[in-house]
C-alpha cells in the first residue's frame, strides 16, 4: 500500500522528482571527486612542494564544492515541493473520502480516529516522501561510488568494506524488524489519546455536572501512559542503533588507519591515498546510514498508509446513481413505502414495515417510546443511511436515484442535538444558503422565536459563536439551528425532537409560526410532547420500531393504545 499511495500521489509532481534527481546526482559525483583531488594535493602536490598544484587542484576543490552545495539546495527544494504538494493531495482526498460517508462508516472508523488518519498520518508519508526524495540518489550513490573509489584507491584494504557494511546491515536489519510492531501499535495508541481528549472536550458540561474530573483524568492519564511507554520502546531502540552504527564506523576507520599504516610503512600506499580510501569508507558508511535512516521511516510510513488506505478504499453506502434525478417533480412529497432498516451487524431490524405519506405543506408527525426508531426513520428521509428494504420518495422521486445535492438542497433538517459552528450567528444562518440578506435573516429569527435574543447581543448577527454553540444555551442553540433550516428554503423541514429545549410558551409561539408564515412547506416533526403535535395532519405512532398507528389526535385517541397511554402519561386522561 506504501509504494501504490506515494507513486499515485507523487508521480503527479514527475518534473520536480526529475529535479531532485538531477541535482542530486551532481551533489553525489562532487561528493565522490573531492577524495581524489584532496590525495592528489598530498600525493603530487604536498610531497613535491609544488604550490602551483595546489592551488589550482584547490581552486577546483572550492569550485566542486560550491556546486554541490547549490545542486543540494535545489534538490531539497524541488523535494520539499513535491513532498508538502503530496501531503496536501492526500489530505484533500481523505476530507473529501470522508465527507462522502454515510454515518455508518464515520462510526465505523471513529471521529478521533478520522482525524488522526488525515493529519499524523498524513505527515508520516509527508516527512518519507519528502526524506526519500532527497537521499533517493544519494545514498546509494555515495555506497556503491564510493566501494568503487575505495577498490581504485587501495584493492588491499577493501576487504575492511566486504566485512564492515554487512555488519551494519544486519544490525540495522534487527532492530527495525522490532520497530514496525510498535509503530503500529503507536498510532492505535495515539487514536485513544484522541478519542478521549475528544470525548472530555465535548462532554466537559457532563464531565464537571457528574464531577468526574479525577475519574477522567485518570482515564487520559492512562491512555497518555500507554502511548509514552511505547514511544519509549520505540526511542530505546533509536538510541540503541545509532551508537551501534557509529562503533561500526568507528571501528572500521581505526581498522583502516591500522592496516593502512602497515601498508604506507611497507612502501605499498601513500598518505594522500590512504586519506581517500578513509573518506570514501566514510562515504560508503554514511550512505548505508542514510538507506538506515529511510528504513527506520519506512515502517512507520507503512502503518500510515495502511490506515489511509483503508479510508480510501471504503465504499460509502451512500452510493450516487449513475442517471441522477435532478428535478423533483413534486416538491415536498414525502413517501415512506413499506420502510425497514438494519444496523450492520445486528440480528434484528431498528424500524420494520413504515409506511406513510406528506402532501406538500402537510405536518406528519412521530412519537414514540425511546428506543422506538423515531431519528433512525428520519435520518432515511434525507438519505443519512440507506433502507434495507422498502423505499423512501422525496418529491416523487427514490431518494436512492435521486441527486444528492438538489434531495438535500430541499430539506432542512433540525436535528436532536443542534451544532453550530465556530464563526457569528450570521455565518451559521448562512450555512444552507450563503446569499441570504439579513432581512430574511431577521424574518428566519422571528419565526423561530429567536430574534429577541440575537438583538439583546452587543453584535446582533455578528455576534461571535463558539465551535458547538457552547456560549450560548440549549435553547437558544435549537432557536439558531431552527432559524438556520428556514433560510435554506427547504421544501420539507425536519424536526428531531427539536423543541425539547423549549418551554411550553415558546414552543406554541415557535409551532405557530411555523405553521402561519411556512404553510406550503411540508413538516415532518418527531415529539417527545403531545401538545406539540395535537394539530398535526397525520401522527406516526411507533413500538418497538413498528407503527402502532397512524391518523390524526381524535382518530388515535379511539383507535391506538399505545397512542392513548402516551396521551394519558402526559396530559392526563382527559386530554
């Protein structure tokens, strides 16, 4: 999966990868010359005292020099390029992957884990395309140019080379044999760590209201732990390869200082060449280091893109139809026919057998015990999840054909726990339909009973929101996300239990609003009070995910049970 993703990605930036191979090429030949000038210096230059040599083989030295100092620029530029393009490119593709699920796969994956994926992740193949692409040539260049330089300069001592790279290999080879296991099992440990501070962050209102501060603390501080202690293992065996590859180095050069003293003292080799043969090992080794240190990444990177993959690689259940319905002939027609849904995995249906139909501008509502399915049923309205069976029409159209934009462009939808976005009141009420005037801002605040309040704000609509709407109250949050589906100008509202956070006064105000200056559009409204849907056209009654009735307040009160115990739990038995 490693090398699919990083060739897909980076062969779009196929010039400036040629770049970085041409230059460093050229640092890499500069690199492997300079040992022969600097023995020619000694050899021809020093042991004649001929000056004139050595300024001039100096001068080219310099100039040798400066070149591979400016072709290393331009590779590492032309490798940052293309590394950060690559990790903009993956980062892009996951958002937008993402954005493509259903709630299935976000729950699948997890939101912390989502998040990891487009951001850790993603930088691990960053920092590898990037570090790749820089000792792409380089490292093996200076390894195998510099075995051959080496056995020109002295054929005798290379023996200390065929002896002292496989070494390094080996010992390279073990210790990242054990680090590929720990850096997988980092990143599940560094999606704990997200998933809690996650959980804390969004659920601090909870958290203090149940005072469960130490308790959660504890908790983080055990997933904090858990990922320190294998960083730590991870570190161990960092600090354990470098000093073993610097003893190789090491004992390599003392080697050939030793047995190339032997050798300048027999007459066999000069000093100028010994010098070179000690560069060129040097060379040899730091090459092997540098394939070392790619290889350290590599593991890592791996893990990366396997998570990576499998988020690209998810087919949404929320396939779009290949002759998508892009017109819905009747607006705000709602139709659920012989409707059932089935959770992945579970051995029974949420909801089974639901049928019903919303004229335009009519008001359906759904109660029901908890458990019952009501916010499974509506979330197929919209097409949230697919049904198992059955099918459900919106504007008279499968919403399973039908264009996904234009089937969400005609609902708006409230749901259960409102979200509002970190920006003003105004962004958020433009989120459905940015060239909103303020007029039909106010207008959308009136009739969700929220404009009094916005205009209490020192800003009014530009009133500062926190991200979830977390500095102003629950009711006020509902208001907003009210307001915010009436600027949209859907053709079908829905309501998840959105009045709760409403007193009785408000929520009658709110309803008749809604029902006055919204008449021709179509309201689906699940309710947890009665009162909230007496005047409704028709009420669905669910138990246990099954309708246990259907027909206005009067018909249900004389025909359904369960209807009438709701009623009486609530109203009493007058009602």
């Amino acid at each position: 999966m490693l090398g699919k993703l990083l060739f897909r990605y980076l062969w779009r930036y196929k010039w400036l990868l040629a770049g970085v191979l041409v230059f460093q090429f050229a640092a890499a030949l500069a690199a492997l010359y300079l040992p022969s000038l600097n023995a020619d210096i000694i050899d021809k230059g020093v042991a004649n005292g001929d000056t004139a040599f050595i300024v001039r083989t100096g001068l080219v030295m310099l100039a040798v020099s400066l070149g591979q100092i400016v072709a290393s620029i331009i590779a590492t530029a032309c490798a940052a390029r293309s590394a950060m393009a690559t990790g903009r490119d993956i980062r892009r593709d996951v958002f937008e992957k993402v954005s493509s699920f259903s709630e299935r796969e976000v729950s699948q994956f997890g939101a912390g884990s989502l998040i990891t994926r487009n951001t850790n992740d993603v930088q691990q193949l960053q920092m590898l395309a990037m570090m790749g692409a820089t000792m792409l040539v380089q490292a093996p260049m200076l390894a195998i140019g510099g075995v051959i330089m080496a056995v020109r300069q002295d054929v005798g001592l290379s023996w200390i080379i065929g002896v002292s790279v496989p070494v390094l290999l080996v010992l390279a080879g073990l210790i990242i044999s054990r680090m590929v296991p720990l850096f997988r099992t980092y990143q599940s440990k560094l999606d704990a760590v997200n998933r809690v501070m996650r959980e804390q962050l969004t659920g601090v209102r909870v958290v203090r209201a149940f005072v469960r501060e130490r308790i959660e603390e504890e908790r983080f501080r055990g997933a904090n732990d858990d990922i320190m202690l294998v960083g730590r293992r991870v570190g161990s065996l960092f600090v354990l390869m470098f000093p073993l590859i610097m003893l190789v180095l090491n004992v390599t050069i003392v080697a050939v200082v030793w047995f190339g003293g032997v050798e300048v003292n027999e007459g066999r080799v000069e000093i100028g060449t010994l010098f070179a043969f000690m560069q060129y090992v040097g060379q040899i080794l730091g090459g092997v280091m540098m394939a070392a240190f790619m290889t350290i990444m590599i593991p890592r990177a791996a893990v990366s893109a396997d998570r990576i993959g499998e988020v690209l690689g998810v087919t949404s259940s929320l396939q779009r139809p290949d002759a998508a319905v892009a017109e819905l002939p009747t607006p705000g027609e709602v139709v659920l026919d012989d409707v059932s849904f089935t959770y992945p995995g579970a051995d029974e249906p949420v909801i089974q057998g639901i049928g019903f139909h919303a004229a335009p501008g009519e008001t359906v509502a759904i109660v029901g015990s908890t458990g019952a399915g009501k916010t499974t049923l509506i979330n197929l309205i919209p097409r949230l999840f697919d049904v198992t069976d059955g099918s459900v029409r919106v504007g008279g159209v499968d919403v399973r054909e039908a264009d996904l934009e234009a089937l969400w462009a005609g609902i708006g939808l409230v749901p259960q726990r409102p979200f509002l976005f970190n920006g003003t009141i105004a962004s958020n009420l433009r989120f459905g339909r940015e060239d909103a005037t303020d007029d039909e801002l106010w207008e959308a605040l009136a009739i969700a009973q929220a404009a009094d309040f916005v205009r209490e704000k020192p800003h009014g609509l530009d009133e500062p929101i926190a991200q979830g709407g977390t500095n102003v109250s629950g009711g006020q949050r509902q208001r907003l996300a009210i307001a915010r589906a009436i600027v949209s100008r859907p053709d079908v509202l829905i309501f998840d239990d959105s009045f709760s956070a409403l007193d009785l006064t408000t929520d009658a105000r709110l309803r008749q609003a809604l029902w006055r200056e919204l008449p021709g559009v179509t309201k689906i409204v699940v309710a947890q009070r009665v009162s909230t849907i007496t005047d409704a056209d028709r009420i669905v009654v669910l138990e246990g995910g099954r309708m246990a009735g259907l027909g206005t307040h009067d018909e249900l009160l004389a025909s359904s049970a369960t209807y009438r115990e709701i009623v009486d739990s609530q109203l009493g038995a007058k009602a």
